[in-house]
C-alpha cells in the first residue's frame, strides 16, 4: 500500500538543530519584506492590536501547531476564524469574507486564493504557496480496513462501501466532480456519498455516520476515534497547494506579511510535515 507523503521530517532532531530552530524562526520572523505588490501600501500598522487569520482545515493542524512560537516571538496575537476554501456554508472563508469579518491573512486552497483576488478580496501578487497536500480515506477505529491500494481496489471499496462522506471544500469539490467520473462509478457510488458541510469528515466517520471518509490527509490525522487507512492511489491523486495571502481590508499588511514569511519559513517545515503534508520552500 502506498504511504501517505509525511515530508523530510526527522523524529529525532539533533540537538544542535533543536537549538538552532529558535534562531531560525526568530530571523524568519524578522525578515518581514516585501510579499507582492501591496509593499507600498499606505496603511499603518496599529501598534500591539490582533492578527485576524482565517485558514481552511488542509493547513489547520499545522497552523494551530505554529502559532503559538509566531505569537511567542513577535509578541502579536493571533485571532483565527475556520472554514472552508470554497462554497457558501455560513462559516465558510469566501462567507466570512462577503461579510467583512476582519481578516490580515487567509490560508485557503490556491485556486480558492486566486478567485479571491480576482473578486478584490486579496491583494494581488500577496500569494505564497505553503503547502503540498494529498486526498485520504478513513474508516472508524476498529473497523476492517479496506484496500485502497490501486485504482481497481479503491473501486472495489467504493462500490461496496454503504455510505461515504466527503467534504464541501477541495477534496470534496474532485470527489464528486471528477474521481468518480473517472473510475466509472458515479451512478453506482455518488446516491450513498454525502456531502459534509462545517464539519471535519473523520468526526463523522468516529461517530458511526459514515463507512468510509475522505479529506485531506492532513484533515483525517488529528481526528480520534478513527482509522487512517491511507491515501488516493497515485493515478487518481489530486494533490491541492494550500497558499497564504494578504486580505485588501487587512488593518496590518505588514504584520499579516511577518506571519505569512514564518509560515513559509526552514523553521515552520518539520512541524508542518508532522501533520502529514508536504512544505514547501520559500521563493
């Protein structure tokens, strides 16, 4: 079976590299230059007041691990709102946005990030891409793990399976527009698949609501009560690039650029590929 991608991380650091991490991020941190073309924006930070992040769930267990040092080494706080990159659920991000909740950064699927800059609600040239993230499935803790090995088995498991969950956000949005299509089975498969909205799918899955869950991995790997049972075979894979970028309403453009730079940062990567997606380098 193939494994899921869990990125260059080591367990055991060395511990020169442990010491070294906190000068890292503290220069990651200082180093808060230019991110796209809003550098010369004309608004002014206001000393000491909150950071307002909104991330979607691919980078949420990454994020949650990292902000705690962020806020620790630049003595800002971070307020985060959840949600998902795309569709109109009330707490979705585009949601949050069209109601003008405060925002600095947004943390979302590339193509989600994109269509936000072209509707105004990102400056253009803010974007950066963080993260590389893979499709999963999961089953209720305890349960007969089924093969998902290759194309055929994964077809196998979704004709037999009595019902599926899938999210409303990326990983969701290719399941029901395009994997099924592709394996040839949506007569068969997409009447017994739910669609999940303001919810993590594995917590529908623990819960006996669902035989058979799929997320981003990164989304499955923190849920309790369930079974991580691996990810898309490669040939039907959809790997999504999470990206950070500046909201045009941001109140601290440079402290929402500071943050972006840690994420993005040699610092942030081994706690990043703990949560089972891939970093990527900084450009």
């Amino acid at each position: 079976m193939t494994k899921p991608f869990l990125g260059p991380f080591r367990p055991a650091l060395s511990i020169t590299r442990r010491a070294a991490l906190p000068l890292i991020a503290a220069f990651a941190l200082a180093g808060c230059g230019s991110l796209g073309t809003n550098s010369s924006s004309t608004s002014k930070p206001v000393a000491g007041a909150d950071i307002h992040v909104m991330t979607s769930g691919g980078f949420t267990a990454a994020y949650n691990d990292l902000r705690p040092e962020f806020e620790r080494s630049s003595g800002r706080s971070v307020k985060t709102a959840y949600g998902a990159s795309m569709g109109n659920a009330d707490d979705s991000i585009p949601s949050r946005l069209a109601r003008n909740e405060p925002a600095d950064v947004v943390i979302l699927a590339r193509p989600a990030l994109d269509a936000l800059v072209a509707q105004g609600k990102v400056v253009p040239g803010s974007q950066v891409d963080l993260v590389r993230s893979s499709i999963g499935f999961a089953v209720r803790k305890g349960a007969p793990r089924p093969d998902i090995s290759t194309v055929d088995a994964l077809k196998r498991t979704l004709i037999a399976a009595p019902s599926i969950a899938y999210s409303a956000s990326a990983s969701g949005t290719y399941y029901e527009t395009e994997l099924l299509k592709k394996l040839g089975i949506e007569d068969q498969v997409k009447p017994k698949s739910k669609r999940i909205l303001s919810e993590r799918v594995g917590s529908v899955v623990a819960r006996g609501d669902a035989a058979l869950g799929l997320q981003q991995v990164s989304e499955l790997l923190p849920i309790a009560g369930i079974d991580y049972i691996g990810p898309l075979p490669a040939e039907v894979q959809r790997v999504t690039v999470f990206s950070a970028g500046v909201a045009t309403g941001s109140k601290q453009p440079d402290a929402a650029r500071q943050l972006i730079r840690y994420l993005n940062s040699p610092a942030a990567a081994p706690t990043i590929a703990k949560t089972g997606l891939e970093p990527l380098p900084a450009r």
